[in-house]
C-alpha cells in the first residue's frame, strides 16, 4: 500500500511538475540554440561586409577611385539596412515562435495539471 502511494505521488509529481519543466528546458534551450545560430550568422555578415569595404577603402588612389568609393558606399548602406531590417524580422518570428509554444506548453501542463488533481480528488474519495 505504501509502495503504490509513493508511486502515485511520483507519477503526479512527473505529470505536473518534471515533465513540464523539462519540456520548457527543451523549448528554452532550442530557442537560445537558434537565436545565437542567427547571431553568429548576423555577425558574420556584417564583418564580412566591414571587411570588404575595408579593403575597398585600401584601394583608392585617386579622385575617380574615391568617386566611385563614394557611389558604392550608397548601395552598400541600402544592402546593409535590408540586411538589418530581414534579420530582424527573423529575430522578431523566432521570439513570437517561443511565445506561442510556451503557450502550448502552459495551455498542456494546466489541462494535465487539472485532470491529474481530479483524478486524485476522485481516488481520495474512493479510500
């Protein structure tokens, strides 16, 4: 009899509060995982595109190089604010993303949560 308690209260503390925890680490952990993913992505990019104009820069030796220098400056700054704007358009769905799975998560653990306290009531009820 104290075997089968101990193990329903262990199966109850599993469905209401180790499960649930566990499945939040997950979503949390996936969700850090994806947005450093897209961090170093971002980071890389944009070196890539300080470094290439760095060297550009290296390249003028004289007024028309300077010009044009000048001119390419123009499309690089509209590539790289489309860049920042697709990118945080990115960082704005994943956010939403976690929101609504943790949503999911709390809608599940409360539904879980609720059947698992009747279930209990019912069986206190029963003894």
């Amino acid at each position: 009899m104290m075997n089968e308690n101990f193990d329903k209260m262990t199966e109850q503390a599993e469905k209401m509060f180790m499960g649930p925890s566990r499945d939040y680490a997950k979503l949390a952990v996936d969700y850090t995982e994806r947005m450093i993913e897209a961090q170093m992505a971002a980071a890389k990019a944009y070196t890539e595109i300080g470094m290439k104009q760095a060297r550009a820069a290296l390249e003028i030796k004289d007024p028309e190089a300077l010009k044009a220098y000048a001119e390419e400056q123009q499309k690089v700054a509209k590539d790289l604010s489309e860049k920042v704007k697709s990118d945080a358009e990115k960082v704005v769905a994943m956010n939403q993303d976690f929101v609504n799975e943790a949503r999911k998560l709390v809608e599940s653990n409360v539904k879980t949560a609720t059947d698992t306290a009747t279930e209990a009531a019912k069986a206190t009820k029963s003894n």
